[in-house]
C-alpha cells in the first residue's frame, strides 16, 4: 500500500508539474512573441541620420552576438539534461529490472 500511496502522489506531482510547465511555456512564448514584435517595429523605423545608422549597426551587432551566446548556452543545458535523461532512464530500468526479478523470485517461493 505504501508504493500505491508514493505512486499517486507522483501522478499528482507530476500533473501539476506539466500544469505548470505549460503556463511557464505559454508565458515565455508570448513574451518571447512580443519582443519580436518590438523588435519589428523598432527596426522598421527609418534611420534619421548617419549617427543613428552608426548606432544601429552597432546595436544589432551586439544585439546578434547577446542572441548567440545564450543559444549557445542553451544548447549545453540541453546536452546535460539528455545525459542526466540517460542516467535516469538507465537507473531506471535497473531498478525495474530488479523490481522484476525480485517479484519472479518470491512468487516462486510461494508456490513452493
């Protein structure tokens, strides 16, 4: 009864994780969807003179490099979350297979 109890508390955390992950999700994705929109309109206004050009292009540069760094460093926290993916699956699967077996053992025992 004490691995029923564990199990439904996982189901309920984990119901409320994914409840949370997608407002999370929903949230980032509309700011993300209205910086684009900023951006839109800002790069659609006219350059006034030869120094706002100047500052502009600088701006983008270092706007673009900002943008490149983070997915950079985007794609290494993805990397380390599918290794740890990997152990847990590994862990996992150990522990089920040993679950398992330890089951088949003492079913035997008991027909015996």
């Amino acid at each position: 009864m004490v691995v029923t109890a564990q199990s439904s508390s996982c189901e309920l955390q984990t119901e409320v994780q994914t409840s949370v992950l997608e407002s999370q999700r929903q949230t980032w994705k509309a700011r993300g969807h209205a910086k684009e929109k900023w951006l839109e309109r800002a790069l659609a206004e006219p350059v006034k003179n030869p120094d706002e050009g100047e500052k502009r292009a600088l701006w983008i540069r270092h706007a673009l490099e900002i943008v490149k760094c983070a997915q950079q460093e985007v794609r290494y926290e993805a990397a380390l979350l599918d290794a740890y993916t990997a152990h847990l699956s590994a862990l996992e699967m150990s522990l089920m297979a040993a679950s398992e077996s330890k089951l088949g053992v003492g079913s035997a025992e008991q027909r015996v």
